[in-house]
C-alpha cells in the first residue's frame, strides 16, 4: 500500500489525483510516516497562507494558529528523517509528466 505523508494544505490531493489519473493506483494520505511513504514539502508561508485562504473560504479554523504551526514543524521533521520519497510541491504543479515518470518507475520498483 501506497501513502502519501503530508502536513495539511501541501499538495496531496494534488499528487494523489495526479497518480490516480495517470498510473492508476490509489494512494492513502496520512501524517504519519511508514514504509514507501512519500511526503510533500511546501514553502512553510505558502503553507499558512492556503490554510488562512481556506479557513476564510470555508468558515472553519483547525487550532489556535501557533500551535498549529508548531505541530506541522514536528510533523514535517518526522516526514523529512522517515520518508522513502520527498517531492517539492512546486514539481506537483510544474513538472507532472516528470513526476508521474518517477512515480512509474518508483512503483515498479518496489513491486519488483
């Protein structure tokens, strides 16, 4: 099984959807790492910037903000020391077809 680890407002959905549609597997999100997890790294302002975009679109507010932000720090040294893959978010958005070729040939190879 496949999962992505992420902090939220970093891509998954992005890159989930872009594996789904190209390569056809499902991919589980998750914020804790394990074995072939793959995380997403974002510029930490862009991160708090899309969560405020989303809180004022949504109505909704996850956690006093500091705290918040402390807890995707944590979450992000975790991701960083324990993932198999790491992929930068701007890749997600600008380089797909470089993406999902690296993708192809990952799962491959962890299959194999």
């Amino acid at each position: 099984l496949y999962k992505i680890c992420t902090v939220p407002r970093t891509g998954s959905h992005l890159l989930c959807s872009l594996i789904n549609k190209s390569l056809h597997l499902n991919i589980q999100k998750q914020h804790e790492p394990s074995e072939y997890s793959i995380s997403i790294v974002r510029d930490p302002v862009e991160t708090i910037s899309s969560m405020v975009a989303m809180n004022k679109f949504y109505g909704k507010s996850y956690k006093n903000d500091i705290e918040y932000h402390i807890e995707a720090y944590i979450t992000y040294m975790k991701l960083l020391k324990h993932s198999m893959v790491i992929i930068k978010y701007e890749d997600i958005c600008n380089k797909q077809d470089k993406i999902i070729d690296f993708f192809s040939n990952y799962f491959q190879k962890i299959v194999s």
